[in-house]
C-alpha cells in the first residue's frame, strides 16, 4: 500500500475528546448522561461526537431493555484494533497489529475474581462465566449470579456445547450469596440489575455490557435460538477482551480468602 494519505482513523481519534469517549466506552457500555459527566463536556458536545464515531463503525448504540428512553452506546474494541492494524501496515507491513491470543499472555501471580451478573443467571451471565473459565484455561476465577434466579436455560447449554463447553450441571445463583466476597470485577450483562447491583466490598472496578435478553425475543426455544447464538457471539468478543485486560493490569489486592 502506498502512504499518500493517513487513514481515517488516525484522524477521527486524534481527536482528545473522542479518544476519551471510546477509552471509556471500551470499559463499559455507557449511557450519554454519564459520559456528559466523566468527560466534562456539554451534552450536545458530547452527542456530536458520539454520532463520528457511529458513522466510522467503532461505536454502537442499543435500546435499554430496562427503561427504553436511554440508550446504551459501546466501543467496537475489534474494529478499532483491525482499523488501527491497517492504518499501521499502511505506514509500513511491519507494523501490522496481531491480535493477541490468551495463550501468549502470561498470568500474573494472583488470580484475578470475576461476577457476573443478570437477571435469572440463565443464560447471560452462564455464558459469559464458562467462556470466560474456558479461555482463561482457570487462571481467573470466573462466578455469576441473578437478582432472580431461574432455571438454566436448555438454549444457553446448547449454544454454548456448540463451543465445546458443557454448563449442563450448572447451579444458578442469587447474587445475595456473593455480595459479602471481594471480586476485582462486577460485570453486568443486564440493564436491570445494572440499576440495583449492590455495593460490593473492595470496591471492585465495575463495567456494564448491555445486552438484551436472547429469551425475550420469540415465543419458544426454537425462536429465541438465533438470539442465543448473536448473545453468545457478542459475549465471547467481549470476555476475549476482558481476559486480556485482566492478564495485563495489575491486581490492587489487599485482602486474602
């Protein structure tokens, strides 16, 4: 490829403000008021950037399924790494961005603690506990729980053994067993519990992924399965993530058990 011109993305990030906005918004789906208030900028401002960075595809929006006036926005972590690889191996091919796989990092000493949460811990927060276990091969303590516990779902087990994972004999929790256990992070997959999660000792560092309920959306298994499926997509970009953040920043753990 010839360097004539610097890709668009080097551009649109070089911006500090929208920089900030897809830092945060890689840490946690967020909602504009919130980002109004971590960034210290006005709404409109803030509004203006967040429609740049839909338009180049590095961030998306989502309806809250718990009240449908907010709208939740996320970083695409994968675009931006693909974006920021080709604008590196336009410059030169030796500066093409591999992604990096959980098995070239290596763990630290302590092991990191991790909850998810939802709604009936059967399907969301099963999911992205198992992958997380799994990709983790157990050096990260992976846990999820429910503010109302329900059955596993018979379709989070079947998208998940496509995975070759079996969550079959898999207990569902309430998250009122967890709330006295120190976690390094809280995780919640659930518009609603995300607004009643309660405070958990440490504090740990919280991050919220909003993600629908796969079961709302048909009148039976068969149904809902492609969203099952979407879910389980989405989680297992996410805990890719996640995994990589926790295997290189450090644990400020003071407490032991």
């Amino acid at each position: 490829m010839e360097a004539t011109h610097p890709p668009e993305i080097l551009g649109l990030l070089s911006d500090p403000l929208r920089w900030q906005l897809i830092a945060e918004l890689g840490r946690s789906d967020r909602r504009v008021g919130e980002l109004v208030q971590l960034v210290g900028k006005p709404q409109n401002v803030v509004s203006y950037h967040l429609a740049e960075l839909r338009q180049a595809g590095i961030a998306t929006a989502r309806r809250s399924s718990a009240d449908g006036r907010d709208v939740y926005y996320r970083a695409d972590l994968i675009r931006c790494r693909d974006l920021l690889g080709e604008a590196g191996h336009s410059l030169h091919p030796a500066l093409s961005l591999a992604p990096t796989s959980p098995g070239e990092v290596k763990p630290r000493r302590a092991r990191p603690r991790v909850l998810f949460l939802c709604t009936g811990n059967s399907a969301r927060s099963q999911i992205a506990e198992a992958l997380l276990d799994h990709r983790s091969a157990g050096t990260v303590d992976a846990r999820s729980a429910g503010s109302h516990p329900k059955p596993l779902h018979p379709n989070a087990v079947r998208v998940m053994a496509e995975r070759d994972v079996d969550i079959a004999r898999r207990a569902t929790k309430s998250l009122a067993r967890y709330t006295r256990t120190r976690f390094d992070r809280i995780v919640t997959l659930c518009d609603k519990v995300r607004e009643i999660c309660p405070q958990f000792p440490g504090p740990p560092t919280a991050a919220h992924w909003s993600i629908a309920d796969p079961a709302a959306a048909g009148d039976d298994d068969e149904a809902t399965y492609p969203a099952f499926q979407r879910v389980a997509d989405e989680i297992e970009s996410r805990v890719a993530l996640l995994l990589a953040d926790l295997m290189t920043r450090p644990i400020e753990r003071t407490h032991h058990g």
